[in-house]
C-alpha cells in the first residue's frame, strides 16, 4: 500500500494493537468491545456485505494505482486445457482426454498472444497493455506465462472456489489478487480492459464472454476488440446464425467480435484497430 501521509493522530493499526493488550476482562471478551475494522464475525456478517463489495474493489484498484497501470489486455479461457505434452488432468473419460490435449495448441496460442501483448507493454514501460488473466492453471496461466517469457509483469484476478485454486507461478505476485465476489471480479477485468481474448473455455469463460459482447452490444462499454480463438470449437459450441435468424439478436450483432486461430491473427486485429506499432514476432521458447 502507499506510504501513509504524516498526522499527529494515531493510527488504525496502532489501536489494534493496543486494543490487543487490553486487560481480560468480561467486558474486553465480548464481542461488543472489538474494534469493527478488527472484526471478523461483523466484517463476514450479512449486514456489512456492502462494505465487503467495497473493500474488494478498493483493494485491487488502490494497487493497481500505485502501481500506474492504465489499461490491459485480458485473457480468458479454460482452466482444464493442459500445456502440450502434459497429461489431461481435467479429463473424465477418453473422449474428454483426446479433446483436452487437442485443445492443449490453445495453451500455445495463448502464451504467444500474452507475449505480443507483453511486447508491447514493454515499449510503453509496462503502463499499458498489461496481461490480466484469471491467475489459474490451464489458458490462464499461459497468459501469465507468455508475459513472464517477456520479463513483463502480469495479473492475476483469482477467487475462492469450494475446491482449492492457487495462483499459478507465473503471476507477478505483487499483482496476484483473491475474490470473494465473482461481480467485484469482473468489475476489475473490464475496467482497463483494450483488448478481450477469449479461447476455448467451459461455463465461466461463456459467461465472461458473453458478459463482455453484453455491456459492448447495450453501450454500457465502449466497443473493443473482442477476439473469439477457435473456429472450429466456437462454430461447434455457439450457432450465432442461428440467433441472428431466430430475431434474439440483430444481424450485426456477431460483428462485434472477430473470430480468429493464432496468436498473430489476433494481435494483429488488435494492433489495427488502436493503430499500434509493430512489435515482430513472439520469440518462442
């Protein structure tokens, strides 16, 4: 956190502590006497989830402010596709594990794609074009490691799950953050966001996709690249056509996203449209 500013009146953390060494009585035991700010049980209590809203999107904002981060690029994508030559761990049947590892070309094309990203960031002192991902294993920590390829830091935006997700090691830990909250979450990902690319992913990445093309198609955000990575696997998965012809969207509505099979294609969408200078290629590894 920022240094804070000098004052002659005590600190937060000086009552804490000071309320620590209070002597044991019935009184300083109950939970009446606690601090709010040092309270657990009242912080966690239903009556104060707006403040727990609050709390979380300051937290994250403060530090990305102190660390003069302006905009982003944001990664989406499935948390079960393994890096090629690794064994599908998601996998619950042969199908599923044939699939999976099919898929694994995905983690490459993501971590090339965070590495032109990160390439970028670099030329502008790593204000701009930062990568931000979910901070998981799988596309998400592609991203975090095609921009660690670069020397670039990148984001994590990770969140309590009911089974355990660490942040993967490619996270810049400085900026690895945890939610409770998947809207405060969210709120974050979009809020520096000058590029979306979306690879294939499960029911989160739908719903972080469609979130997105949502707030671009009703104006509540400013149109961006949004960048769908797969043909084959989108063309499978969602039938916009059918939507179009069905009347629940307007016939333009699916130019709103550009479809798109490499990293290349994809920056390069990117790179146009905010006129950016050309970085070359990824370097590979």
């Amino acid at each position: 956190m920022a240094k804070a500013p000098q004052t002659p009146l005590r600190t937060a953390g000086q009552d804490v502590a000071a309320a620590k060494r209070a002597p044991q009585t019935p009184q300083t035991e109950s939970a009446a006497f606690r601090l709010a700010y040092a309270d657990d049980d009242f912080l966690t209590a239903e009556e104060t989830r707006g403040i727990r809203f609050q709390l979380e999107y300051m937290k994250t904002e403060t530090r990305l402010r102190e660390q003069a981060i302006n905009s982003t690029v944001v990664l989406f994508g499935g948390a079960r596709i393994p890096e090629p030559g690794k064994p599908a761990w998601a996998a619950k049947n042969d199908v599923q594990k044939a699939n999976l590892e099919k898929a694994s070309r995905y983690y490459d094309e993501a971590r090339r794609f965070a590495q032109l990203a990160a390439l970028t960031s670099k030329s502008l002192d790593f204000r701009d074009y930062v990568v931000v991902t979910g901070g998981g294993p799988g596309v998400m920590e592609a991203g975090n490691r095609g921009a660690s390829d670069i020397g670039a830091p990148s984001i994590g935006l990770n969140i309590v799950l009911p089974h355990e997700q660490a942040p993967n090691h490619y996270v810049t830990p400085s900026l690895s953050f945890n939610f409770h909250y998947f809207a405060t979450r969210k709120i974050h990902f979009l809020l520096r966001a000058r590029a979306v690319a979306v690879f294939p992913g499960g029911f989160g990445t739908l719903d972080e996709f469609f979130e997105t093309l949502t707030l671009i198609q009703t104006g509540r955000m400013d149109r961006i690249p949004l960048l769908l990575f797969g043909a084959e696997f989108w063309g499978k998965v969602i039938n916009f056509e059918a939507l179009a012809e069905a009347g629940t969207i307007a016939p333009t509505d699916p130019s709103l996203f550009s479809i798109v099979d490499s990293a290349e294609e994809g920056w390069d969408v990117i790179r146009q449209f905010y006129n950016l200078p050309d970085v070359g290629a990824a370097p590979g590894w």
